[in-house]
C-alpha cells in the first residue's frame, strides 16, 4: 500500500531538485572538460541507453555534427548515469544518450559521467524533461513520454503542466495525438504533416486517406481543415485554393515562355527541393520545334 502510494505521489522530489544535475553547467572548464562535483570517467562499453527514453529519433546528421565537436573539445558536459537495475555490473543512462552515442562515433574509449542514485520514476522524468528542454522531440515523441507519466506512474495533466511549465491545453492537444493511425504518426515523426494538419484530422471518419492527400498536394493547415469538414460523399470534388506562387517562379515561368513560345508553369513541392516543371504545346508543330530544342542541348551531362 506504502508503495503504491509512493509512485502516485507529485513529481518525486520535484522536478527542479532533480534536473539541477542535467541542466547545462557553465561553470569554467579545464583542458575542455567540465570539473562537476563527483564527475568520473566511465569505460563507454560499460554503459547502456534507458530502455524507457521517450527519445527514439537520432538523426544520423546531428550525431555526425556532435561527433566531430566531441573529436575537437571532448563531451563538455558529462552524462548522468545509475547502477543496471538487473544486479550487473555497468550503468545506464539516465540522461545524454545523444552524447553517448556520438561518443561512440567520435571512437571515445571514456566519457565522463555523475552516478547518481535514482528511482525508475525519477529516470523517466529526467529523459523526458532534458529532451524536452532541448525543444528537438517530435510531437509523438513527446505525446509518448507524457503518456508514460500519466500511466505508469499516476501523474495527471495538471501536474505535469505546473511541473514542465507547459500549459494543460498543450500537454492534451498533443496527447490527443496518439489517437491517430499509425501510418500519420509516421508522418508526423518523418515531419511530412506538423501537429496543427495532425489535430485537424483527430475528429475525422478517414483520416488516413486524408493525410495522403495532404501531404500530397502540400496542403496548409488551413486547406488541410476545410478538407477535414467537407462531407465524405463530395471529398473527390473538393476544390481548394491552390498556394500563390512566388514571384521569383512567376518570373521564370515568364522566361521560359517567351524564349519557348509556349505555356510553361512551375510547380515547386512546399518544403523540399524537387517539383514538376509542364510545357503545353497548342499543336504538333509547336511539339516538333520543342522536340528540336531538347535534342540540341549538349549531351555531356552534369559536370
């Protein structure tokens, strides 16, 4: 009963007294290193991630980028680490596993590390406050980590809102989220669709099929929720504004008509770097000088 009670008590000893080891230190460094109270250097093989970390994104780039300051200055900040629950010998990580892992790839024998003695409670809430101070979780990694709080360990919105400084309507709206399909989760986690297309889909008998024509046609989140409240039987005929062009694509479309004689319309895919480009001829002899044109460009190839 004691226990039980225990794990549904506030947020540990407060998130503010636990988080006092992760934040960043700005204290003076020597030889690159961070001189932290009780900080040891820990064999990195010794050490193993948090089967529990909310975080599941560890973009190949950022760890390359982290890899090579690790290289040049070291890991500037230690990772907090505990004991393996399991009674082996090693540690595991209670914060800084991206460090951790860039580390690895830095090819670090040792980084350095505080041992600090914590409840299964108190690690979660550590990983998810540190990835979440760093702002760089994806919404469904974040929803996910709120989720565990409340069921693992009994904590409610309001809690976790006072506690992470959030507010409760944004904790919920995003929790929301976990309602959704898998298949737009991975959206949201591949940043095809953001959480304001996600949260206009929520209510909606087909979502799925919507999410594909949003991230198909590079809906906005306005398109996207006038989309969700057409009616089911009218879907395939919904017209919706298509995006302004820019003036710089306007003025290549100019361009290229006029030196073509023909129609010429660009359209750039929102937020990636391909897109189509269509030149409409009125008739087979206008088809016949394109023709031309294309088969007198040089055909060495990019250099």
């Amino acid at each position: 009963m004691t226990n039980k009670k225990h794990e549904r008590r506030g947020l540990g000893r407060g998130l503010s007294a636990l988080m006092s080891d992760v934040v960043v230190d700005n204290t003076p460094k020597q030889d690159g290193v961070s001189q932290t109270r009780n900080e040891q250097s820990i064999p990195i093989e010794k050490i193993k991630p948090n089967p529990d970390q909310p975080r599941r994104d560890f973009p190949e780039q950022d760890l390359d980028d982290l890899a090579s300051s690790i290289r040049e200055k070291g890991v500037i900040q230690p990772l907090i680490l505990r004991k393996k629950q399991d009674k082996t010998s090693g540690y595991e990580i209670v914060a800084g596993e991206r460090r951790w892992r860039a580390a690895q790839l830095a090819q670090l024998h040792e980084v350095p590390a505080i041992i600090r003695d914590y409840t299964d409670t108190e690690v979660l809430e550590i990983a998810i406050i540190e990835n979440i101070q760093r702002a760089d979780l994806n919404p469904v990694e974040e929803a996910a980590g709120y989720q565990q709080l409340m069921e693992r360990f009994g904590h409610t919105q309001e809690k976790l809102a006072t506690a992470l400084g959030k507010s409760r309507s944004h904790i919920a709206n995003l929790m929301r989220l976990l309602q959704l399909p898998d298949e737009i989760l991975a959206m949201l986690r591949d940043g095809k669709l953001t959480t304001g297309h996600a949260r206009a889909l929520i209510t909606t008998d087909n979502p799925v099929e919507l999410a594909r024509i949003v991230v198909k046609k590079g809906l906005s989140v306005r398109e996207t929720e006038r989309l969700a409240k057409a009616p089911k039987a009218k879907l395939a005929k919904v017209t919706l504004k298509p995006s302004e062009k820019d003036a710089d694509t306007r003025a290549l479309e100019g361009d290229l008509a006029a030196n073509l004689g023909m129609k010429v319309s660009v359209n750039h895919t929102s937020g990636k770097e391909n897109g189509k480009l269509t030149i409409s001829y009125k008739n087979l002899e206008q088809l016949d000088d394109l023709c031309r044109i294309l088969t007198a460009m040089p055909q060495d190839g990019p250099k």
